[in-house]
C-alpha cells in the first residue's frame, strides 16, 4: 500500500507539472529566451497593404539642399509644421495645381528667369541684325541706279494700288515673271521684272528676249516691253509719317515753300553711308516734333542726302520786290537761325566779298517744295 501511494503521488506531482508551468528563475528564463524557438506549425497571416512609396520631391532641385515638399491646396499648415527649422517656410501650391504637385525652388525661378532674359535678348540681337541688312540693302540700291524690263505703267490716284493689282495678274498668268515687282515714279507707278547696272548687260537683253516672247494666246503679251532706267530716288518706297512727299501728295499742284533747318549729306564721298544719313534726318525731324514744330524731313537717294525742314507755306512766303519774309516764316527763322550741316554750325563769310574775314553761322533757307 506504501509503494500504492507514493506511485499516485508521483503521478499527481507528474499531472500538476503539465497544467501549471513552475516559476523559473531569472537565469533560466534568461536562457530560454535567448535559445532558438522549436520549429512548429505555421501560422496563416492576412497581410496589409504597404503605403505607397512617395515620390522623391527632391530629385528635380537646381541645388542641393533646397529642399521642398508637395503640397496640395488644401495642406499648407501641415506643411508649415514639416518646414526643417531654421529654413524659409514653404509658400503652399497653386490651388489650381494636381494634389502633390512640386512648388519650383527659389534657384529654378531664377533659372527661369535668366533664361526668358536670355530669349528676350536673342530677340532683340537678330532684329537689329535684320535692320543692318535691310540699311545695307538700301545703300546698295542707293548707290547705283537700276535698269529693269518695263511691264506697265500707271497714273492716277490709286496709281499703286492698281499696279500691284496688275502685278498679281502677271504673276498668276505667267509664271516665267514671277519676280515681277512694282516701283513708285514721280507721276505713278511701274510694273517691271528684273534688276541690271545697264542696257549692255547680257542678262538684261536675255530677260527683255523673254518677255518680248511671251504670248497671251495668239498675240504677244508685253509687245511694248522696254529696258527703263530707275533712279535710286525710286527705291524709297511709301512715304513715313513725316515725309515732306505726304504735304505734295495733298496739295499736288500748289507752289509751296519750307524752311530748310538742317542737311545730312555724303557731299559726293563714300565717307558715310545713306542708312546714316537717313537716321540721323529722321531723328532730329522727330525731336523737333517732339518740341512742337511742324517738322518734315525728305531723302534724296540720288545724291545721298536728307535735309529737315519746318513749315509749309504758300506763294505769300516772300516778297521778291521787299526782300521781306512773310511774319509766320520770318518767326519760324527767329527761332531757328542757324542751319545744320551734318549736325553742326556751318560758318560762312559775313563779307562774301572776303572770304578770310569775319563770319557767322548759315542762316536757315526757304526752299520749294519740289514735285516728287
């Protein structure tokens, strides 16, 4: 019975071992801690989707360091709390910007900034540039007449316009002459096709064979076709809005006269060029404008000049039998006594009589204004 009882005992201490874990001392759970965990059946778990990756909202900064963060319209003042210390706050996105969309940094403004300044300049360098060609241009047909095979002519009042309407016509009707083009002469304008430095040029008799041989049907097209010489004065084109040649277009027939205050000239030399001479005229017409007077200014192509003058006046601008200026000339020379030379005072002898005397500056001049 002894060996019957101490065998339960055993079995009951056994029984209460697998039902309540002893306490283990703090060495031992130590131990068990740090031993290797026995492999043992696996456990199936849901797992849940990972945050999308945010983009890297600085990858695309000019400079290291900016750093700046996407923000949408509607959180900017979460994005003031992730402002770094120290660092200038972020100015929140354009509302009208997609959510999460990169503020440019200060660095990239400006960037932006140099490079518009940097077109703009561009521009501006290849319209000058323009302008220098076209004032090359200009002295070239300036400095020598021109010889072209002759089309037509026409007068009248809406002589170029109806110039440039036959222009098209032969154009579209003969594609030989497409190079046709219209020229302003004293009394209306030309249809020509060609440019040549003279009659004897074998281009210019090659293309006045060409225009001879041309037929409209059964009958020539241009029987009266001639080789015409142009002045320069031709090349000048329609009048600007200072032109003395708009006064002579509104009053055609009437004898007028203008007080001549300044002359750009090349005096015959190759020393300066026309676009110059040109230039300079127009700007010192422009200021006189600018003070007040009724200024004009005129080019002539053919000897290189321009002159400046003020007023127009009628037949009453001076007493040939007096020698007197009518009032509204003789206050217009009051104000302007001296005439320009090229910009400058032009001395003249008081005596003409004695060159090497005393002198004093050219007086103004009254001059006609010529039927252009």
């Amino acid at each position: 019975m002894a060996s019957l009882g101490a065998a339960l005992a055993v079995a009951l201490l056994v029984a209460g071992c697998d039902s309540a874990p002893a306490a283990t001392p703090p060495a031992d759970a130590a131990a068990k801690t740090a031993a290797p965990a026995t492999p043992g059946p696996k456990r199936l778990e849901a797992k849940r989707p990972s945050a999308p990756k945010q983009p890297d909202t600085t990858a695309g900064l000019m400079n290291p360091g900016d750093e700046v963060e996407g923000v949408s319209g509607n959180d900017s003042s979460r994005a003031a709390a992730r402002t770094k210390p120290g660092s200038a706050p972020v100015a929140p996105a354009d509302v009208s910007a997609a959510p999460g969309a990169r503020v440019p940094s200060a660095a990239e403004r400006a960037a932006a900034a140099r490079m518009a300044a940097d077109n703009d300049a561009k521009r501006r360098a290849e319209a000058a540039a323009a302008a220098e060609r076209t004032a090359k241009q200009n002295d070239v047909d300036a400095e020598r007449a021109s010889w072209g095979v002759l089309l037509a002519t026409v007068t009248g009042a809406e002589n170029r316009a109806n110039a440039m309407s036959i222009r098209e016509q032969v154009i579209r009707r003969y594609p030989a002459l497409k190079d046709a083009y219209v020229r302003s002469i004293p009394h209306g304008s030309v249809v020509l096709v060609g440019r040549f430095e003279g009659v004897q040029d074998p281009a210019a008799q090659a293309q006045l064979k060409l225009v001879k041989e041309t037929m409209d049907g059964n009958v020539r097209a241009f029987p009266r076709a001639m080789l015409t010489r142009l002045g320069a004065n031709a090349n000048q084109g329609p009048p600007g809005p200072n032109d003395l040649r708009i006064v002579r277009q509104t009053r055609p027939t009437q004898t007028l006269y203008t007080l001549q205050v300044a002359v750009w000239s090349a005096f015959g030399t190759d020393e300066v060029k026309m676009s110059d001479i040109k230039r300079s005229a127009e700007n010192y017409c422009r200021q006189l404008r600018s003070e007040g007077n009724e200024a004009y200014y005129f080019h002539d192509f053919d000897t290189k000049t321009s002159t400046v003058t003020i007023g127009v006046f009628g037949t009453d601008a001076y007493d040939s039998k007096s020698t007197l200026y009518a009032p509204e000339v003789d206050a217009v020379m009051r104000k302007f006594p001296k005439h320009l030379v090229n910009g400058e005072e032009l001395l003249v002898p008081l005596d003409p009589a004695k060159p090497q005397g005393k002198t004093m500056p050219q007086a103004p001049r009254l001059v006609e204004i010529p039927q252009f």
